[in-house]
C-alpha cells in the first residue's frame, strides 16, 4: 500500500501507465469523460452514477479535466467502500431469493443482468454465469458476490 492512498503500489503504477496513455497531449490532464475508463482499467468497477458523481466537480472547470492526483483520490474513495458494495449486492440478490434459501436459478440471473440496471450484454452476462455456475444451474449468490469483488 502506498503511503497516502489504501491501493496497492502495483495498482497505482498500473494506474499511473492508464493515465498517461490517456493523456494524449502530455499535459499531466485527462479529460472528465475518461474518469470511467481510467477507472475500469485499474480493475475499479465503478456505476455509471459512481463516475459521474466522482466527476462532476471537474466539469465546473473550464477545461474540464482532472490531474493523477486526483484521480488517484477518486479511486482511493471507491476502493473504502466495499463492505457497502457487498451489502447492497447481498442484499439485490435476497429480492429474488423469496424463499432465502441462498441460490438462485442461473438463468433469472442472466435475465437480470441483461434487462435490469446497468446492463450487460448477453456476452457479458454468459462469462460471468460461467465462472459462478454450480452444475445444477443455481448460483450460490454468496459466492458470486466474492467473485464479482474479487475483479475490481
């Protein structure tokens, strides 16, 4: 862990290389608009909303960017709060779980993923099923959940 932020030292070197190529006139600045994809390719899995909230005091600038530095504190800020991403995670899973019973069917979740909040392509949804599917079709969501975390 680096000294001023809760990231790995590898993740903010990898961050650092991201944030220079997206700086494309070497001026130390990234647009706001590539807050999402610096962020993601850090291993970050932000919302949508995340990114625009995390952004929307630099669009007040005239030049609409940020600098690493606070980009770095953007991702810092993103990475305290896991134990709340989890819960909230826990706890969309527990509304198809009507019974509580700590699985649910494979193919609801594909639906879900595919139809519901930030979408994912059908693509995108059968490599995440396939990396969590137990043999009998049902997801264990306590373990997807892990799974899921355990990307960003």
């Amino acid at each position: 862990m680096t000294e001023d932020t809760q990231l790995p030292e590898l993740q903010v070197v990898e961050m650092k290389e991201v944030f220079s190529l997206l700086d494309k006139d070497c001026d130390g600045l990234i647009p706001v608009e590539h807050l999402g994809p610096a962020l993601r390719s850090m291993g970050l899995n932000p919302t949508e909303e995340a990114v625009k909230a995390a952004g929307e005091e630099f669009k007040s600038r005239e030049n609409r960017s940020l600098n690493f530095e606070e980009c770095l504190k953007i991702a810092t800020e993103l990475v305290k709060e896991p134990d709340e991403t989890e819960e909230s995670l826990r706890e969309a899973f527990r509304t198809f779980d009507k019974e509580r019973i700590g699985w649910i069917d494979s193919a609801d979740l594909r639906q879900v993923m595919i139809n519901m909040g930030e979408r994912l392509t059908e693509e995108e949804a059968s490599d995440l099923i396939a990396d969590a599917n137990g043999l009998d079709g049902h997801i264990q969501y306590g373990e997807f959940i892990k799974l899921i975390l355990s990307d960003r």
